[in-house]
C-alpha cells in the first residue's frame, strides 16, 4: 500500500509573531502552495532524497546558485528528525508499533524560507504519514506540539506553535496561547473561523529575501527571557492586535482590521531589523492603499486590497520590484 499524504503552506494575518511568547495570533491556511509525502512499505527505512537536499554540483557557481535558491539544507534532516520524534513519542507512551519498515519521500513547491512555512509542512505531513502506516492516532493539539519539538527539541529552530497548529488543523484559526492555559493543557486555546469572513487577501514574496526564520528571531528570544520591556510590551500589543482582528473578522469590519495588520507591521519594525526589500514591498503595497505586514518571519507579505481595480494597481507596482503575486486559496481540495 502506498500512502500519499500533504500539508500546506500558511500566512500569518494578524498577532505573529506573538505565537512563541505567550501572545495571540490568526493564521490562515494557503492550499496555493504544498508539500507532499510518499511511504510505503520497504524491507529497511530508506529516506529518499528530493532536489533540495542536492549535495554535488559541476561548479562553485552552481553551489552558490543552489543556496541562493534553496539554502544550506533539504528535507531529509526534517523528516529523519519527525520519525525520531514520532518514535519517541510512540514509546515514552506504550504505543506498540507494528514492526515493519518504510521508504519515504516527498516533494514540495512550498517557496523556500519566504515565511510561508515550508520547513514544517514537510514535517506534518510526514508525521500524518507516519501515523497512517502505524494505524496511530494522535489528537491534533498534541500534533502541533510534536511538529514544534521536531524543529526546537531536534533541529534548534526558534519557532512557536501558530505554523504548526494551522497546519494541523487547516483553514482559519484563533489562537490563544496564554501561558497559564499552556502551563496548564499543553497547548493553547484553538477557535476555527470560518474562513467566508474573511476580506480579499493578497500575498507577495521575493525569492531573493529568503532568511532562516530561526536566525531571525534567536534574539529577540534572549531580549524576552531576559526580561527586556520592549520585547514583552511588543508581544503583549500583537496579542491585543489579534484578539481585535478577531471581534473585526466576526463583524466584518475589514477596514479596521487592515488598520490593525498596518499596526503590527509597524510594531514589529521597532524590535526586529527589517531589509530595505522588505520595507520596500510594504511600501509598494500601501502606496497602492492596501494593508500589508509580513504573513510569517520575512519574505512574503499579506495584505487586504478592496476591489480587482486596486489589484490590478499592486501587480502592476509588484511587477517593478520583481515581486510574485497571487491571492490564497483557502478552500478546496481535500488532503
């Protein structure tokens, strides 16, 4: 039997990047973009290598161009870390798994470290693999946080749970991961939204502005444990941002929300260093009298537009900053 199993990619409307401070946020998913995993039944575990996990080249040029495209690392590290968690888990409780072996493999058009979450897609959907071939159910909350370990347990990338749970649980969510309730449950609070409420979305990205997300927040980590004010009052305004951004989505009320997408933006260049590339596409798209900030850790950007005559204006604008532009599919086929 061969299973085939996928998870997409998502965007971060309002909160990030508060997910990993005890704050609130709203994601979304984005079925524009997946990554999918093949396993079947092998006399030994065999993982596959993709493309992306390419190790010779004809010259240095054609390494430094892979990087710029790709990064230093695939996702053979990824998936051998989720079967090592998987099968940490299964023993730390008393799940006895069949013996048997896999080969594994996966494939992805997730644009690489845009901040669309490509890393962990590959992760859940290796981890929904695993679960189908072991006949092992796993509640979706403690998915999300086996999905976390993988990559900071693991593969030391700071990371919160707002990419994990959105792609657990797909579509529009609320979350709230106030530190008691997560103390408490081991999780957060997690309140699916019906993704009909939601405005017209855009989303844009340069592929030339790919970063590690882990790199990008490993201080603001060190400022928040420290106790640095800045920081804990940052994370504290995006939590409020997107609770508001939740009461504006239930009533409808997308300019306000567009306000408040501006405002987390702007907070978020207070404490974190934003590129000129990046400034330049949020620029571009409110010049054009959209919202915009950034949907994940830096990269792409997601923003509300009011008509197809102020889209047609942002991909027009986008074009002269060599920027890809789409609007998300929330809906659709099934995994």
């Amino acid at each position: 039997m061969i299973i085939n199993t996928s998870a997409y990619s998502r965007a971060g409307l309002i909160g990030n990047p508060s997910d990993g401070y005890f704050g609130k946020t709203i994601s979304l998913i984005l079925k524009n973009f997946k990554a999918e995993i093949t396993l079947y039944e092998s006399p030994e575990i065999n993982i596959i290598p993709n493309e992306r996990d390419k190790s010779m080249f004809a010259s240095i040029q054609e390494l430094i161009d892979d990087v710029r495209k790709s990064g230093y690392y695939g996702g053979v590290r990824l998936i051998k870390a989720t079967i090592k968690t998987f099968g940490d888990y299964c023993k730390k409780n008393s799940i006895i798994l069949e013996k048997k072996n896999f080969t594994i493999g996966y494939e992805t058009n997730i644009p690489r470290q845009v901040g669309l979450a490509g890393s962990s897609a590959i992760i859940t959907a290796s981890l929904r693999a695993l679960m189908k071939f072991y006949n092992v159910e796993i509640p979706k909350p403690i998915q999300a946080n086996l999905i976390l370990r993988v990559e900071s347990d693991e593969l030391g990338i700071t990371a919160g749970l707002q990419d994990r749970v959105i792609q657990v649980y797909e579509g529009v969510v609320y979350m709230d991961f106030n530190k008691k309730i997560m103390e408490k449950h081991d999780c957060g609070l997690y309140e699916p939204i019906d993704p009909k409420l939601l405005p017209k979305l855009f989303l844009a990205y340069q592929l030339n502005l790919s970063k590690v997300s882990g790199i990008t927040h490993s201080n603001i980590r060190d400022r928040f444990n420290s106790g640095n004010k800045e920081v804990i009052n940052a994370m504290k305004y995006f939590a409020e941002l997107a609770e508001e951004g939740k009461h504006c989505l239930l009533n409808k009320d997308y300019k306000r929300l567009g306000e408040l997408m501006n405002a987390n933006f702007d907070m978020r260049t207070k404490i974190f260093p934003i590129s000129p590339e990046n400034r330049e596409m949020i620029k571009c798209a409110r010049e054009c009298g959209a919202s915009a900030k950034f949907a994940g850790s830096g990269g792409s950007i997601i923003g509300i537009y009011e008509d197809e005559k102020m889209y047609e204006k942002l991909q027009n604008e986008f074009q002269k900053i060599d920027t890809v532009m789409f609007k998300p599919k929330i809906l659709g086929e099934e995994r």
